[in-house]
C-alpha cells in the first residue's frame, strides 16, 4: 500500500496545469455608521466617539479600539465609585446633650 498521492490526469499527460484564480480580496473597510447617542458625559462621549476609529481599520484592528474603549468606559465607572458624595451631617457629640 502505497501514500503517495496520485497526480492528475492532465499532469501525468504533460499538459500544462490550468491557471488558478486570483487570491480572495476582502473589501475595504467601511463605516457602519451606527448612531451614537451623546450620553452628556464627555469621558464617556469621547470614549463612544472613538468607536468610529474602527471604521477604517480592517476586522484584525478592531479589537485593539474596543479594548481601549472599554477600558476607558470601565475607568469612568470606576471613577464614578471614587468619587466622595456629599458630606455626612455632622454626628452629634455626646458632649453637646445638655439636660
């Protein structure tokens, strides 16, 4: 038994081999111009605006900016919880109950 392939018929006749067609072309990238609806944030508009910028990059480049935009909302969010909210009353002194 043999694991040789066998050749063609066309090749095994000298016949020159047909041509093969041209390499797949992908299309050039394209916006999908999805509508984005300003939250009034700018952090977080800016990070949404920058989206775009995947547009014009092929499939591979894109999760380089989605990456990057997430980690940009995620630090906003993580902003928001830093933040101080507004002071606490001040707590009465055990000092200050007169009778």
């Amino acid at each position: 038994m043999s694991d040789a392939v066998p050749e063609p018929a066309a090749q095994e006749r000298g016949a020159a081999p047909e041509p093969q067609e041209a390499g797949y072309e992908p299309a050039a990238p394209a916006p999908l111009d999805v509508p984005r609806t300003p939250t009034g944030n700018a952090e977080v508009d800016a990070r949404l605006a920058r989206l775009a910028d995947a547009d014009h990059l092929a499939t591979d480049g894109h999760v380089e900016v989605y990456e990057d935009v997430h980690r940009g909302l995620r630090d906003a969010l993580t902003a928001l919880d830093a933040r101080p909210g507004p002071p606490a009353p001040p707590s009465p002194s055990p000092y200050d109950r007169r009778s």
